[in-house]
C-alpha cells in the first residue's frame, strides 16, 4: 500500500511520498525535469489530453484550448465549464486530469498510488472542498482526508524541528489563492510516557481568490498598454493571438523579476517588433496594492489570535520567490523570516500527514512507497528522521455552520452551531420544537457562512425564496432534508439536530424525539440533496 500527499495547486501541482527513513521526498517529474506539474491542461483533440509544461507553453499558438488556473473554479456556483471536441468539462473533470498526470508520474517510475491526502486553502469552503475530493476521487484514487495547505507547510517544518516550541506564521501565496495560518507548535508528553509534538492551527485567514495570478495579470496589462502606445492601438484592438502570445511572457518575465533588477520583453504586434525594458522597481510599484492586501489579511489573523508574539514566519508557494514578498513581510517581523520549500512544503506536509492517518487505521507502523512507492516496510511515526515523536495535527473548522430555524419573533435566523475556528472535526446536538400544531413535515436547512456571531440572516427566507444578506458573511445554503411528521403532531414537540464537521463534509441529522424517526446526510457537492434554494412552501421548526 502505498501513500502520498498532493498540493493540487492553482499554477503549479506536487505530489510526495516518505522514504524508507520516514522523510517526505516529492516524486521528480522526469518529463519536465521538475519538481513540480504545471497545473495547465491542453485539449488537444478529441483522443489527446496534454497535462503540465507542454500544455502551458501551447497557450501561445492555442490559447483557447488550454485551461488554467482551474482551481479559482472548483467548487464556485458560477464555475466556468469549458467545451472541446463536442465534450464538456467541469472544474472537477479538469482538475482530475492534472490529479491522473501526478498519479501517472509515479506510475512510471514503478509505484502505485493508493492512498492520498490532498491539500486545499484554509479558505475554502465545503463545496470547494468537497469537489477537490471528488476530482481525486475521479482520478481513481482513495482520498484519505484533506488538509489545509498552510497547515501541512507547518507540518512539513515542524516534523524537522521537533524539539523545539515555537508560534509560527505561514504566509502563503500561491498561483491563485492566499492564506495566513497561526500555529502553535509545542512537545508533550502522553500518558505512556512517549512524546508526541502537537501542530495546533491559532487562527486563519485569506483569500482563494488572491494570488500570483493577480501579479501576472497586472504585468499582461502593463505590456498589453506599451505595445498599444507603441503602435497606435487600442487594447480592445489587439487581436487574441497578440495577448496570447503577451501572456507567454508575463511568467518569465515575472521569473527574471525576482533576480535581475530589469527585464526586456519583445513581443511582435501586427508584424512590428515592440521592446519594453520592466524594471523591478516598476513591477513593485504598480502590484504594490496586492502586497498590501495580503498584510492586511496578516494582521486580520494577528488581531483574531490576540496578537500573541510569533517566533519564525515560513514564507510558502511559489508566489513568495517575489522580492517585494519577502521585504513586506520582512519589515513586519524582521529577523524573522524563513522560505521554506515554497513549492514543496505543502505537498511534503500532506504525505507525512497522509501516512499519519494510515498508520492510525492500522494501528502499526505507517506503510512507506519507498523511492518509487513499492515497498510497505512499516516505518515510525513520521516526524523526520525515524525519531518516534508521534506528531498530532489540530485545525480548524473554515466555515460556520447551523440549520435555518424560526426565533422567539418567529424570525427566520441561521443558529450557528458550530463556529469557524473550533477544533475540526466539531460536532453539536442541540433540541429544537416545533412551531405550529400538526405540522406535516420539518424542512431542514443547512447553511455555511463566515459570521462567526450566534445567528445571522440567511440567504433564503422560510419559504425558501432567495433574499438579501450580509456580503462579508459569504452565507451559502448546502442543502436541505426533510423529516416527515405524524397526523396531529401538537406545537412544541422536540426535534433534535446534529451538526458533524470535518475537511470534506457536513454530517447532518434531525431526530424526532417523540417518535425516534431521523432524517440525515452527509451535505457534499456530490449528494443527493439539491442545494438549490427549496422551492416547498413549508414551515421549519423553532429554537
């Protein structure tokens, strides 16, 4: 049996493994001669798929066939759905094809993948999370768990400095998402006498709609409005082939940023040669907004951890190669800085925390694939180094969540019973009544928001109908169910819910007291339950 860790990345993938000594190593994609898998998907034609670096170079001479960045898509309501050769795809068919070329690249080098681990941002949400695990899932692989990719960073660190206690800040800007995780992390002792070394997340925040792209795309504007100037256009003049072939060149053009002080870029428009010199100073300049919403989100999470004192701040994803980066942070926490592994560490956190929950299945030691992923040696406890430290990872919940009930005024309200921060996975039982004699049925809803108050307004009404809420709550209805009720049920009588939170689901379940009849489901993208806003004109019970 064999186990990895993914980081399904925004621009770039990686997928890692333990050696026969208990360390995470990432799997060399020998075709790219990389660390890493371009998350770029090329459609070549109806019976060739290009997944990696050939399909992101492809986006100079065949844009429109080629998906990037999918994963700012995966999960969203509006997800955009692409269509090539008379098939459609959706952001979890496209993200399975990058997820089948990470697989395929352990594959040939002789190993197998059965079980996985896959990372997502500390931001998403359960649709986000939920569709992640059904790409790895279509992908044919056995999704152990998910696990917050700053989350697994820290692990990734601290399961080489085990002996030390210390409060860490992981900044993480990636190709298209940003996080800020505080964690403690501390050493223990068991009962048993042996130590176990706890990665406890403090606080989170960020943004999965903030990252490296957002730099690219400032840089495509920039040159896309020199070679205007330059040749009497305007940007919406510039044919799709143009910007095509600018957008080739903003990566390394933002690549040579980060160790030259200037960059020249040439680009042909129209049969006429446009040179532009970028320098680093104008890159800073024009992003500078960017870099600052990113420490805004920083002292957000400093403020929601009390503003404990922080001892090392790891610098993660491929983004944090920018300069202007490490300066902001650094001037922020000077002295404090590490770039650890900016395109590794995510996925080395998730396989050590992948064979983690192997070896807690198995009781035993914990299977490594060794350099190719055919061997099942038990191995110790994955801290680094074989040292027998078991270590335990704490996080959180990303999201609050609560059934919709009716209040003392009989208005409709969201009752978060469970709150984002607690201890994932979180579970809460509370009892309800109902709001009406002889009611004939209770519809259950069950909504997910960033509100971390007790209630809040939901984005349907009783009845179902969409109405308006607080935008920074971000309140999403997942789903609903329905639990039926006897003839002459009187007003009052008790219907108990249960609220189970974990990374990649919502347990939920409504018991009536009285009878012992329950109703429940698990809410994932894939269920059953229609998320759809419930057209039934019924009544729900009350607190």
């Amino acid at each position: 049996m064999s186990t990895y860790g993914i980081d399904l990345g925004t621009t770039y993938s990686c997928i890692a493994m333990l050696d026969r000594n208990g360390n995470p190593e990432v799997i060399r994609n020998q075709m790219d001669q990389s660390d890493t898998l371009a998350s770029a998907v090329f459609f070549e034609s109806a019976d060739n798929v290009v997944v990696g670096s050939s399909a992101k170079e492809r986006v100079e001479t065949d844009g429109d066939r080629v998906v990037q960045f999918v994963k700012r898509e995966i999960g969203k309501p509006d997800a955009h759905v692409w269509e090539f050769d008379g098939k459609t795809y959706t952001p979890v068919e496209v993200s399975a094809l990058i997820l089948k070329r990470l697989k395929q690249m352990v594959e040939e080098q002789g190993g197998t993948v059965d079980n996985v681990v896959i990372t997502c941002p500390a931001y998403f949400g359960l649709e986000e999370r939920s569709a992640t695990k059904q790409a790895g899932e279509l992908a044919g692989m056995n999704v152990l768990n998910l696990i917050n990719e700053p989350t697994a960073a820290a692990l990734s660190y601290c399961a080489r400095q085990f002996q030390e206690e210390r409060t860490i800040l992981v900044y993480d800007l990636g190709g298209g998402t940003f996080d800020v995780t505080i964690v403690k992390m501390s050493l223990d002792t068991n009962p048993d006498g042996s130590e176990v070394q706890r990665v406890t997340v403090v606080a989170t925040g960020g943004n999965d709609r903030l990252g490296g792209k957002d730099w690219d795309d400032i840089l495509f504007d920039h040159i896309l409005r020199a070679c205007c100037d330059e040749n009497g256009l305007r940007p919406e003049d510039v044919d799709a082939e143009t910007r095509q072939l600018i957008r080739s060149k903003v990566e390394l053009t933002k690549t040579k940023l980060s160790t030259a002080e200037s960059a020249k870029v040439r680009i042909s428009v129209e049969g006429a040669m446009t040179s532009l010199v970028i320098t680093r100073e104008e890159f800073e300049r024009m992003t500078s907004d960017k870099v600052a919403q990113t420490m805004t989100y920083v002292e957000s999470v400093l403020h929601e951890a009390g503003d404990i004192p922080i001892d090392m701040v790891l610098l993660v994803g491929g983004s944090t190669y920018m300069p202007m980066i490490r300066s902001a942070v650094e001037a922020r926490f000077p002295g404090k800085v590490q770039l650890h592994e900016p395109n590794r560490a995510v996925a080395m956190g998730a396989a050590l925390y992948a064979n983690m929950l192997v070896d807690e299945v198995m009781g035993g030691g914990v299977p490594s694939g060794g350099e190719t992923g055919k061997s099942e040696t038990p191995q110790p406890s994955p801290t680094g180094g074989g040292s027998g430290i078991t270590v335990s990872v704490v996080d959180q919940t990303p999201r609050s969540f609560g059934p919709g009930v009716l209040n003392e005024a009989k208005e409709y309200i969201v009752d978060n019973l469970i709150k984002r921060g607690e201890v994932m996975p979180a579970a809460c039982v509370k009892t309800y009544y109902t709001a009406e004699d002889n009611m004939e049925k209770i519809v259950l809803r069950a909504f997910e928001s960033m509100c971390v108050e007790d209630t809040l307004t939901p984005c349907v009404d009783n009845f179902g109908e969409p109405q308006p809420t607080n935008p920074a709550y971000s309140v999403k209805l997942l789903g609903e169910l329905e639990l039926l009720l006897p003839p002459n049920t009187p007003k009052g009588a008790p219907i108990e819910v249960t609220f189970q939170v974990d990374a990649v689901g919502v347990y939920v379940k409504a018991v009536n007291l009285s009878t012992g009849e329950q109703v429940d489901t698990t809410l994932r993208m894939d269920s059953d339950i229609d998320t759809a806003a419930s057209a039934a004109k019924q009544h729900t019970f009350s607190a």
